[in-house]
C-alpha cells in the first residue's frame, strides 16, 4: 500500500497523551482495585512516554483484566502498530494490524472520542487485504525501509539513519525515507536536523500532509506554537479532506485554549421575515428618502437567500453547468456554481447594507457579516472549498490549489486558526 495513504507510525500531537493519563485518577480509583491502578499508571506513562514496546505487555494484562477500558484498548492498539513495524514476517504484521483495527473500533464502541482513536481507526480502516504497508516497489527500497522501521521500533535510531539513508541512495525522491529521517532526528533530539529534512519532504511533495504535520508535533514539543500553527495550515491546504489533519489543529487550538472559527456564512433558508417599521405616519424626509434614494431597493433579509437560490435552481438545470463544464456529461455540485450563488446573495446584502431598514440586521447578524467580510478579502472561494466542500465541489479543489495556494492559506490564516503565542511552556 503506498505510503502517503498510510502512515506506519501514529504521531498525534502532544494533548492525545496527556489526554490519556489525565482521565487516569477518576477511572481506576472507580473500578476500586489497587493492582489493576497501579499497572495502568505504569503502563499509561510508558505510553505516553513514547515507550510503546514496553508497555505493550503490561496493556495486554490490562485489557485481559478489564476489557472495557476504552484508554487502555487505543493505547494497546497503537502499541500493536509500533510492535507490527519490528517484525519481519509481514503475514503476522498483518495480522497484528488487523487487532489493533478491532480494539480500536471496541474503544469507540465503548465511548472513546480521543483524536488518537479517531486517527488510528482512520489509517487501520485504509490498510489492504493483507495488512501490509509497502513504501517502494523496488525490493531493496522497500527492504531498507522495512528494516529502517524494525530499528526505529526498538529506538535504535542510529541503525535506523543507516538504513533510510540506503533508501535514499536507491530513490532519492523517496518520501517516506526523507520523512522518517527527519522524525528519527527528532527522536534523538536534534530539532534542527528534523527541520532540515521536514523541509526537504515538503519541497518534495507539498501536497502531502504528513511531513507539515510531523513538523507541527515536534514543534508543539518545543513550545514554538505560532510555527507550528503555520505547519497545521500548510498542512490543510495540502489536504483539506483527510480528518486527521482537523482533528490535529483542534488539538493545537485546545493546547493553546482557544477554538477554530469555522462558522456559516450567509442567510439560511427561509428566513423570518424582519419586522416592518410603522408607517402610519411616515415623516417627508422618509418618504423621500425613500422614492429618491432607493427606489427598488429589497424589503428584507429573505431577498438574499432568494437570490442565492435562484443562481443555484440555475446551475442545477444544466444550462450554466454545461456552459462551464462542457467536458462532463453529468451535473455535479460544483465550486464555480456555489461561489457565483453566494456572489448574487453579496451583492443582495450590500444593497441591504446600503438600506436604512434593513443596514442593522444584516450588520449585526454574525453569518451575513461574516459572507461580506469573506468576499471583500477575495476569499470566498476558499470558504466554499473548506466548509462547503462536498463531494462535487472537492473535485475542483487541486486545481484551485494550484492556482490560489495564497487565498487558501489567507482564509484560514485570517479567518479560521486564532493566532497562538511564539513560545509556550
């Protein structure tokens, strides 16, 4: 299975461990057994310590103590994915990857909404018939990264340098072997040489998440927050439809105790119609102000979501559609046809904006102020592509990445991810 559809190693950022040990106290003093307690304590740092082999053993004694401990099935399951990678009878890996896939999916059963759980069900869901992971079809590629893995696994990160660097001498441009050097001088505490080749990943293949996310872990690890903030957002736009990517900037936010802003914009179907002013006795500087001023000018709020789907009843009857999409034989949802929707709803609200009886609503409605302030930036388009993204319009989206990889990174820089200090402890 290629690698950039599977990542060998779970990395989470540092929130999933601290996670896991935090709800430690109020579980085991629970369950009232002092044996069980103490094990758990132990196996959990280890753990989250990053000491996954050794805890393996203890999390099997647990899990056969307690099976419905939802904490300590992801931690044996992600400990059954670093024990997988030492071994060199890939049927038994497999077999391996396969329990860890079932003990997850128990934890979730059983109430467990960690982003590691989230995550390892995720990559374990995509694993091919035989639970093999394949990073080259050349056989001495794949044999050096295979053993690169089984060291790395052990924390024999010398060995494991010597053997991505065979990988490379084969296949220069292997993005696994960059990758897992960079996170293997991280692991031996040289931040600046898995700087070094986190770029060199990136510079390889920008459109790939996991060296922008492996970069973030180490640098949330250093307490440099902003820059790692900025590696989250690469790491969206990169991929903005994989979850891991989501649920590792949330996990940033939550470090940092703030929230992503990823709030709706625009009029919702049907609204309630605003209040109409008494007019019984209108003064003459209303009524000319009025006939005047704005002789058509909208009665309420409702006009604007009209208009929005008047252009969208347009598209949807193939004529618009075919007219931008001549190639495609069927219609689908598209990014042209939603921006050009919420385009004809902006110019609605501007006039509404403009309009004495109707300024104030849409000012203070935090959706239609939001939809003007997107569309004045010029990055309307890249709120459609990450919150409205089904699935026909993600199929413009590597072509509008090509093109606007700026907008992308202004929406979520300016609009999604609250800004984070430079250093924290």
């Amino acid at each position: 299975m290629n690698f950039q559809r599977w990542q060998a190693r779970i990395l989470v950022l540092l929130l999933c461990s601290v996670a896991s040990v935090s709800g430690l106290k109020a579980q085991t003093q629970a369950q009232g057994e002092a044996a069980y307690h103490v094990k758990r304590q132990q196996a959990m740092q280890l753990f989250a310590q990053d000491k996954r082999l050794q805890a393996l053993p203890l999390l099997e004694e647990l899990v056969q103590q307690n099976p419905k401990d939802d904490e300590v099935l992801v931690a044996l399951a992600a400990s059954l994915v670093h024990h997988a990678a030492t071994l060199t009878d890939q049927q038994q890996a497999g077999r391996e990857r396969f329990r860890a896939r079932n003990l997850v999916q128990e934890a979730l059963d059983f109430g467990n909404s960690s982003p590691l759980a989230h995550n390892l069900r995720q990559l374990l869901q995509e694993l091919p018939a035989n639970g093999a992971i394949q990073f080259s079809d050349n056989p001495a590629v794949e044999q050096a990264m295979v053993a690169g893995e089984a060291a790395f696994s052990r924390h024999d990160f010398a060995e494991a340098l010597k053997d991505y660097g065979k990988a490379l001498e084969l296949d220069p441009k292997n993005y696994a072997a960059i990758l897992f050097t960079g996170n293997t001088y991280h692991r031996q505490g040289d931040v600046a040489k898995a700087g070094e080749w986190y770029e060199r990943a990136i510079q390889l293949d920008p459109n790939t998440e996991t060296a922008y996310r492996y970069y973030a872990e180490m640098l949330v690890k250093e307490g440099d927050m902003a820059k790692a903030r900025i590696m989250l957002i690469h790491a969206v736009v990169a991929e903005p439809y994989n979850r891991i990517v989501w649920r590792d900037l949330m996990t940033w936010a939550a470090l940092n105790n703030t929230k992503l802003n990823f709030k709706y914009a625009g009029a919702w179907p049907d609204p309630a119609p605003l209040k109409q002013p008494d007019v019984t006795a209108p003064a003459k500087s209303e009524s000319l102000f009025d006939v005047k001023l704005f002789p058509e000018r909208p009665r309420n709020l409702s006009d604007a979501w009209r208009a929005y789907d008047s252009v969208r009843e347009s598209w949807k009857n193939g004529v618009k559609f075919k007219q931008q999409f001549p190639q495609e034989a069927e219609y689908r949802h598209s990014l042209a046809e939603e921006s050009d929707a919420l385009t004809a709803e902006v110019r609605v609200l501007e006039k509404l904006k403009g309009d004495i009886e109707t300024a104030e609503p849409v000012m203070e409605d935090p959706s239609l102020s939001l939809l003007l302030k997107l569309y004045q930036a010029g990055v309307l388009e890249a709120y459609v592509l990450f919150r409205l993204g089904d699935e026909g319009i993600a199929r413009d989206y590597s072509a509008y990445r090509a093109a606007n990889r700026d907008k992308l990174e202004e929406y979520m820089d300016k609009f999604v991810v609250p800004p984070a200090p430079g250093k924290a402890n």
